[in-house]
C-alpha cells in the first residue's frame, strides 16, 4: 500500500477552469517547490498529514495560461 497523489501520478486530471476567462487551468506543479516562500507561514505538517504522520494532501499551484490568475488546490492523497 502506498499513498500517491492522482495528479502528480497522473491518474486525475485537473478539470479546472480559470474563473476569470473560462480557460482550462494548468497545473503548476506542486507547491513543496514555494515552501521556501511560506513555510514562516504554514505549518506544513499540521495541514498536511494524517494523525500517523503520513502525507495527506499533496497541494498544487493551478494557474491560467491566458491571464495568469493562480490558486492553491490541495488533493487528497489516494491509497494504491
Ligand atoms: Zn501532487
Ligand atoms: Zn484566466
């Protein structure tokens, strides 16, 4: 058993659209690359992992390629 993201792995896809101009939403990669710019911010283990300390949401940066509009989503984590 192992815990994954669906969107890094690939088995979601994001189905987002920009609520700005309509535009499908691109995934930025995950955030764990901007921790560097939050983490005096966000306590990254209290919101993201489970009480056995596993990660359980892997968050990405969406953003729209036509107006640059960007937000956080957080997926949960799926068992494989
Ligand atoms: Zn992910
Ligand atoms: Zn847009």
């Amino acid at each position: 058993m192992e815990l994954i993201c669906p969107i890094c792995n690939g088995l979601q896809s994001l189905k987002a659209v920009c609520p700005q101009c309509g535009q499908l939403l691109l995934d930025g990669g995950t955030i764990e690359d901007y921790w560097g710019a939050y983490s005096p911010y966000v306590d990254k283990d209290t919101l993201h992992t489970n009480q056995y300390g596993e990660q359980k949401y892997c968050v990405h940066l969406i953003y729209c390629p036509e107006c640059y509009y960007d937000i956080r989503k957080a997926w949960e984590m799926v068992i494989i």
